[in-house]
C-alpha cells in the first residue's frame, strides 16, 4: 500500500497496553495523523456510538485493538462479558470500515482462538481444528468471528482487510491489576508483594506444566506496523517469538530477577489453561519480514524495572 505516513490511521484500543506502544511505533515510522480515543467517549458495543467516531474521524485505515482482556481468572469471572463486548466491538467496527470505503483494516486476534489440542508448534492452518480451551473460549470465539468478518467483508465488499494472531504480551506497562492481569505481571506482583511483606512463599495457580509463548510488546506493535505496511492477503498470521518456556521455568525465572527466594507453593485446584502454547512464526517473517527481536531475560527485566519504579516504590 502507498506510504502510512500520510494516512489517517484509527486505532481503536489505542490507550491500552499494546495500543500505546503501537501509536509509537507508528510514529516512529512517520505516521503523523493518528486517531485515538477512550471508551468514555466512543463505546464500540454501540452501534450508534461506532458509527459517530467513523464520521467524526475519517479514518483511512483502521487497527483495531480494542477489546475486553484479561487473564484466566477474568475469564472465568466474565464469560459472558468477553464474548459480547468482543463480538459486538469487532463485528461495528468492521461494518463502519465498510460503509465508510476504509482502504484497509488490520484486525488482532489472539492466540486464546486455536484449538485447545493443537500440533505445536500451532500453524495458522490449525486454527479451526478444534475448540479452544474453555477458560477462554468465549473470548477466543468471538474474536475469531472477526477473522469469519474480515474474510466474508473482503469476498463480497472488496474490503481489504488482514487478521493478525498475537500470542500472549508482556512489557512495561502492562496491567497489574490482579482483577485483569496475565500471568507475568501478576507473577512479578505476587513476587515484591511477598519480598515487602517479608513472606517465605508466593501461592501460584496450577501445576506449573503448562507452556506459554511471550512477545514483548514492542515486537509486536513492530509487528502490526510492518503487516499494515506490506501484508494483504486474508489468510490469518501468528506474531510470536516462536519460543516456548514453561510455566515452572517462568516461575523460577520471575521469581530470580525479582530476588524472591522463597518456597514457590503450586495450587493444582486452579485450571493450567491450555496445556501449551507455542506458535510457528515462520508465515510472519516470510510475508512480511517480522522477526521478535528482544531476549526474554532482557524483556522481563525491563518490565520488572518499569513496576518496581512506578508501581511498586520498592
Ligand atoms: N495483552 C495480551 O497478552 C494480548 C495477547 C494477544 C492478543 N491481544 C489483543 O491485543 C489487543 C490489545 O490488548 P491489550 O492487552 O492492549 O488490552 P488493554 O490494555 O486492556 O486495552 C484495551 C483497550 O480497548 C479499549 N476498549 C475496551 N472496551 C472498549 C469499548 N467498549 N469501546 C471502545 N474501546 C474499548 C480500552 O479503552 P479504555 O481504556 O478507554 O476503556 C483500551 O484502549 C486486544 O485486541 C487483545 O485481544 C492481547
């Protein structure tokens, strides 16, 4: 496509976690016309709300990343909450993309959509062979009807639009709330709350012999700039690191940087989540040259750094 820096780029979800890193990276680039905005002003689950943003703001292409998100016990708590507001923001904002003739919309899926027993590493061609695990089903599901949208829209409408597969993030910034938080802040957390309260253990949910995938969230608002750049075809793309580490490992590893030497206790009455995630990262480098860049060690470290200065006052 010509040159992004000119567009007027809508970002939906641009004042979360990876959406401010994405409004970075795309600055870094050149982009100049950026459109961000909060739910407070824009509801997406409102049709007549999404409509008004499209003709307030005229947006060439669209990133969409707004989303309800959250960790294993959020989607447990809210199931019903993940799928509607998920479904709802994703199916507006595709239709407002269409009938305002966006050139082109980069929609982001998650990895939470692959099946629960999948071949690892997972490769985009498994991901309808089966149902995902249920702790996040629902919000795997509905935002994988997006993917359903984007191909239909792209079939009958002409609208160009791609479907990106981020495994899970981590990085300064994220959510530490423990109501939302994903494995790795709420580990960090759990670390310097004990460190502070002078605790000999952290109480950590599962058996710990689930494996994960993490992509540090520069890389992967890198990631989203380069597909909007150069990706057009409709077939779905991971974006990983293309590493697996398990969760006993990611425990010792969180719990060394942060200097926690206590006893780690493992509560096998809460869920693993899916047994593993690993994606293959070939298609993202082939397609469009993307390639995670940062060591894992080097990430967590720079994400410990940014809690404990920010957050923590440790
Ligand atoms: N974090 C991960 O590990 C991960 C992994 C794979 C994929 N993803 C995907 O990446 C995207 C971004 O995730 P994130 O972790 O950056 O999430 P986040 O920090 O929780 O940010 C969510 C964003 O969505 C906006 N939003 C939520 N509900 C909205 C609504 N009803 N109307 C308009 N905007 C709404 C929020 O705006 P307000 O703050 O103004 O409410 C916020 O900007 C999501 O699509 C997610 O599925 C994330």
């Amino acid at each position: 496509m010509d040159s992004l820096s000119s567009k007027r780029i809508l970002i939906t979800g641009g004042t979360g976690f990876l959406g401010s890193n994405l409004v970075a990276a795309l600055g870094r680039v050149g982009c100049k016309h950026l459109l961000v905005f909060h739910s407070s002003e824009y509801d997406l689950r409102n049709p007549v709300e999404t409509a008004r943003l499209f003709d307030d703001t005229g947006p060439q292409i669209v990133i969409h990343l707004a989303a309800a998100v959250g960790g294993i016990g959020a989607n447990r708590a809210s199931p019903g909450r993940f799928f509607y507001d998920n479904l709802m923001m994703g199916v507006e904002v595709i239709e407002q993309a269409r009938l305002h003739k966006v050139e082109k919309v980069v929609a982001i899926g998650t990895v939470c959509a692959y099946p629960k027993f999948c071949p690892v590493p997972f490769r985009e061609e498994d991901l309808w062979n089966g149902y995902p695990e249920e702790t996040n089903a629902p919000y795997g599901m509905a935002k994988k009807m997006l993917l359903v949208q984007a191909q239909a829209y792209r079939q009958q409408y002409g609208l160009n639009s791609i479907y990106l597969l981020p495994v899970n993030l981590y990085g300064p910034g994220d959510s530490f709330d423990p109501e939302k938080s994903h494995v790795i802040p709420a580990l960090i957390k759990k670390c310097f709350d004990a460190i502070h309260a002078g605790a000999d253990h952290i109480d950590v949910w599962g058996t710990g012999a689930a494996s994960r995938e993490f992509l540090y969230v520069e890389d992967c608002a890198r990631a989203i700039v380069l597909a909007t750049q150069h990706y057009e075809k409709p077939e779905p793309i991971n974006l990983g690191a293309g590493r697996e580490i398990s969760i006993r490992e990611l425990v010792a590893l969180i719990g060394e940087l942060c200097g926690f030497r206590g006893e780690i206790r493992w509560d096998s009455s809460k869920p693993d989540g899916q047994p593993r995630r690993c994606l293959d990262v070939s298609k993202a480098e082939r397609e469009f040259g993307f390639r995670a860049q940062t060591d894992f060690r080097d990430g967590l470290r720079k994400t410990i750094e940014w809690y404990r200065e920010r957050v923590a006052g440790l």
